[in-house]
C-alpha cells in the first residue's frame, strides 16, 4: 500500500473537520470524531497538527478558499449582469452541492465570531473581495461605479446566505432548486432597477 503524505493526510483532517462541525457543531468536533471521520487514528491527527486550534485554522483558509474558488470559476467573462447572475448561481450551487459544507461554513463564521472577531470577518471579507474583483473584471460598454459594485457583491451575498439557511433547514433538494431560481429572479429585479438591466426570462 502507497504511503500517504503527510499533505494529504492534512487534506483528509480538513475534509473531516468540515463534516464533523456541520454535524456536531464546533464543541462537538472532537479530535477523536475527526480522526475517526478521516479513518484515521488520532496519533497521526496529532502528528499532522501540533493543536485543534491548528487544524481550525487550515479549515478557515479551506472554507475561505472554497469560496473564493467557486466565484472564480463562476466568472462568464461577461458583462456584470450576467456576471452577478452567475456569482449567485455559483454560490448557491456550492450549497446545495454540499449542505454540509453550507453549515459548517456558517457555523464556523458564527463561533469565529463569538471568539476570534477578526477571523470570522476575514472569511466573509475575502468570499466579498472576490465577488468584488470578479465583478469590476466584468466588460460593460458603462463602466459600473465601485459603489454599484460593491451593491451588488451584498445582494448576492445576502441572497446565498439566506438560501443556504433554507436549503440547511428543510434539506428538499427540489423545492432548493426552484428556490435558486426565485432568488435569481429577485437578483434580475434588483439589478434591472439598479442598473436598467432586463430580467432574464425564467
């Protein structure tokens, strides 16, 4: 059997983490349950991290990442509508993909907040700064003031939030999907006003 690194093992610590808070919540996630839920004995957890507080960290630069990746890759390299259409859909999508990850990433934000101040901030304020930076790339025949930019991250993130709150209470995968569209659609009047943008039709 191939040795894995220790590169890896971290990975398989930081995807447990993820499970385990969404599940037991911060208090909850023992290093015991990690490793178990890594299917990893708790000595090689401890080899990979010196602390909880050690591999907490490494789940907040995940979670941060996570983020920033989906609103990447949510990019049409378009014109800021469709841009903003896309960033949403994206998050919303990274959701409903993984409810799991949708709680922890709450619940890791709430309790960083409760404790640490700063680091729950800096995990909300890079997945904004993304959305921010994808949007100001976007081309438009009007340049769109850094204000209206700045609007628009909000609204989008106000929207994924509260569909992730839904999607993390009910868990109804369909009545999630025609939810993303209803949001999509609030997204389309907001900008249409905002903007003078037309609704895409749904």
């Amino acid at each position: 059997m191939p040795r894995i690194s220790v590169a890896q093992r971290r990975s398989d610590f930081i995807n447990a983490a993820v499970e385990v808070i969404a599940i037991h919540g911060i208090e909850g996630a023992t290093t015991r349950r990690i490793a178990e839920q890594a299917q990893a004995n708790l000595a090689m957890l401890h080899y990979c991290y010196d602390s909880k507080e050690d591999l907490f960290a490494d789940v907040f630069d995940f979670v941060a990442g996570r983020f920033r990746e989906v609103l990447k890759d949510s990019d049409p390299h378009s014109d800021p509508v469709d841009t903003a259409r896309q960033l949403l859909r994206g998050v919303m999508e990274c959701y409903l993909e993984s409810a799991n990850f949708a709680a922890a990433a709450l619940e890791l934000i709430s309790w960083a907040r409760r404790q640490h101040g700063d680091r729950g901030i800096s995990v909300y304020d890079q997945a904004l700064e993304t959305a921010r930076a994808v949007l100001g790339g976007a081309t438009s025949d009007h340049p769109v003031e850094p204000e209206t930019i700045d609007q628009i991250a909000y609204v989008i993130a106000v929207l994924a939030d509260g569909f992730a709150l839904n999607w993390m209470t009910y868990g109804d995968r369909s009545a999630a999907t025609e939810q993303m569209e209803i949001a999509v659609s609030v997204l389309d009047s907001w900008l249409a006003v905002r903007l003078g943008a037309t609704p895409a039709a749904l």
